[in-house]
C-alpha cells in the first residue's frame, strides 16, 4: 500500500519498489513450493500477479531511469 500511494504521489521510486515486490512474490511463490511440495490454485494465480506487476513497472520505470543514466 505505501508503495501504491508513492506511485499516486508520482515518487521517482515508486516503479523500482514495484518491481522489487512482483520479484520478490515470485521468489516467495516458488520457494514456498519448494518447501512444501504441493500445488495450490493460488500459488499459479499469486505467482501471475507478481509478474503482473513486475513486467508492468518495467515501462513505468524505464523513462526514470534512462534519466538517472544519462545524468551520471
């Protein structure tokens, strides 16, 4: 939530948080498998939505940072 009210707030951060979230449900969605060993319909439905949301910061994001780049 903090980091949906920082991209309605339009901060510079916002898209790589997002990502780091969506990255971060995938990870969690396949060691939790891994541990476990059984399938669930919510572990392919929660694993979508973190690439869901990963792949849609990465356009948000990229204009940021191909700034940041050429200002270095």
């Amino acid at each position: 939530l903090v980091v949906a009210a920082m991209g309605l707030g339009r901060h510079p951060l916002a898209p790589f948080l997002a990502f780091a979230i969506g990255c971060g449900q995938m990870m969690w969605i396949v060691i939790q498998l891994a541990i476990i060993e059984e399938l669930s319909f919510l572990h392919p439905l929660m694993f979508g939505v973190g690439l869901v949301i990963a792949a849609s910061a990465v356009p948000w994001g990229w204009p940021t940072f191909r700034a940041w780049r050429t200002a270095v």
